[in-house]
C-alpha cells in the first residue's frame, strides 16, 4: 500500500491541489483565493491571513486522516470557526440547492415515486439546515465569547457532542430508494447517474466535515473551557485577595498563628494547646478571621495562607 503524504508548511500550495483536487473546496472555507502561482503553503497562508499550523491539521486529517498534532495547543479557534461556518455556507446555500435542481431535471414530475423523492431531499434539506443554523446560532457565538474571557453559564461543548449528529441517515436512504425502486432511460438514466455520483460525494463531504467537528473542532472547545475556567478561578481568587486587603481589618499575629495550625489540619483543641490558650478563645479568633477575611471554608484559608507567604504550598496536603 502506497504511503500517504504528510503535507508540510514547505510545500507548494500547487502539489496539495494536484494530489487532492478536492481541497478546492477547502480552500474556499478557509478564504484561500486561487492565483498562489508556486508559493509554499506556510507563504499562501501567512498572506491570506490564515494559520497555517490549522490550516494544515484540518487538511492531513481530512485527506489522510491523521490525528496527531504536534501541539494542539496551537490550533487557531479563529480559523477553525471561519472554516467552519463557510463550510456551512457552501452546504447550505450552494450544494443543497444544486443537488435538488439535479434531482428535479432527472425526475419526472408526473411520476408519484418521484415527487417522493423529492419530498424524501426535502426533508433531509430541512434536517441538516436545521443541525447547522443550530450551530451557528448557539455553538459558535458560545465559543466566541470563550475567546473573548466573558462568561458563559448553562452551556459546554459536551452538551453539544452528545447531540452531534452526521444527519446522513436520509441521504443514504434516499440513494437506495434511487438506485433499487426508480427506472429511468436514456437522458434521464443519465442525469439520475451523475445526480446519484454527486450525492454519493456530498455524503462522503459531509461525513468529513463532521469529522473534523468531532475530532478537531470539539477537543479544541475543550480545552478553551478548560483554559477559561482556570482564569475565572484565577480571577476570583486575585479579586478575593484584593478585597481582603483593601477593605478588611489586619490580621493580628495569633490571628495569624490560628490560620496556620487551622491549614495544618488541627483541631480546636489541638490549636488550643499548642498556642496554650483555651478553646474558647481559639473560637474567638476564628470567628474574626473569618470577619475580617469574609472567608469560612477551610480551602479558603488555605489559599489565603499560601498566597500570603504565611505557609509554603509544598507543606500544605491538597
């Protein structure tokens, strides 16, 4: 079996379309225009104004089905979603529409098997319209906001994966109700074939297009929420921080001294004894702290205590 080609940033932009001329299409999604001459994939990208590091992994993957990035961290959410969304586009408001005018000149229109077909094309129409304006409406604005650091509550891509689907039940049933129940001849045998092969390649684009939403454009999200839930936790703790200090009481030194046996895991009695003061006047100073902090729980304290250098994190059992 021949080796599949891993294609590179040096490459000519020329050798990709020649080896897959169905990138051509790809192009367009990613803003790409023709007229590149000889230039290298990393010299059309950077010009046109497209991450080439994306724009290659979206390629690799749907052309040979590779996986593995070198760092997945340097995917460009912008221009997965620019991908994307014109991807959409072209499905939507060009092959759908083209598909059914095909289908309309090889049918006739008087045949009631064929009114149901196209009843059938219309229903799978609506369906994979519907799936997509779906993504579009809620998906990526929510995405959008991720990279702009607004908060997004009630939604994750998981929710979305679970009801990702490819939409292609339809298509497939519509090409068996062609091929076994619908007799034509001559021009419109014709016209049915060349339908039937164009269906047959909108199956196998949309089969990769959701590929790519599953294998790289998800996992991408996942990592956005991941990387926007440790700044909000970030965030929450500076703003604490800052409170703290700006607003609230200072801490005197047993007050101090409380916090490091509370973060050390003793007891009241246990601090009592070791500060040789009594339970109640532990209680006492716990009740300040938490006053003055306005923090109650135990692992606020905690981040309290290291943040301010009153415990080294390395001591602290997390």
């Amino acid at each position: 079996m021949k080796q599949q080609k891993m294609y590179e940033p040096e490459d000519k932009m020329i050798s990709l379309i020649r080896d897959n001329y169905n990138l051509l299409q790809s192009l367009g999604s990613f803003g790409i225009s023709l007229g590149f001459g000889d230039k290298t994939v990393s010299q059309v990208c950077e010009e046109q104004h497209v991450d080439t590091y994306t724009f290659l992994a979206v390629v690799n993957f749907t052309i040979n089905g590779y996986r593995d990035f070198d760092d997945a961290s340097r995917l460009s959410m912008p221009t997965l979603l620019q991908y994307l969304k014109a991807s959409h586009a072209y499905y939507i408001d060009f092959q759908l529409p083209f598909i059914r005018k095909e289908l309309a000149e090889a049918l006739d229109e008087n045949d009631n098997l064929a009114r149901l077909i196209m009843k059938l094309y219309d229903e799978y129409a609506r369906s994979i319209t519907t799936h997509m304006r779906h993504e579009e409406r809620v998906v990526y604005p929510y995405v959008e906001a991720l990279l702009e650091g607004k908060p997004v509550g009630g939604f994750e891509i998981d929710m979305y994966s679970k009801h990702h689907s490819q939409e292609s039940t339809k298509l497939r049933e519509l090409k068996s109700i062609i091929i076994k129940y619908l007799p034509s001849d001559g021009l419109h045998n014709n016209q049915l074939s060349t339908t039937l092969y164009d269906i047959y390649n909108n199956e196998e684009w949309l089969a990769l297009h959701a590929q790519v939403e599953e294998q790289i454009f998800i996992p991408a999200v996942r990592r956005l929420e991941h990387k926007s839930k440790q700044n909000d936790v970030t965030a929450k703790i500076s703003d604490m921080i800052s409170r703290n200090q700006e607003g609230s009481e200072a801490l005197g030194e047993r007050e101090k001294d409380v916090i490091v046996a509370l973060v050390q895991g003793m007891t009241n009695k246990e601090i009592a004894d070791h500060l040789c003061i009594s339970v109640n006047t532990v209680i006492t100073h716990r009740r300040n702290i938490a006053r003055k902090l306005q923090i109650h729980s135990p692992a606020g304290l905690t981040i309290y205590a290291i943040v301010n250098n009153l415990v080294d994190i390395s001591s602290v059992k997390l």
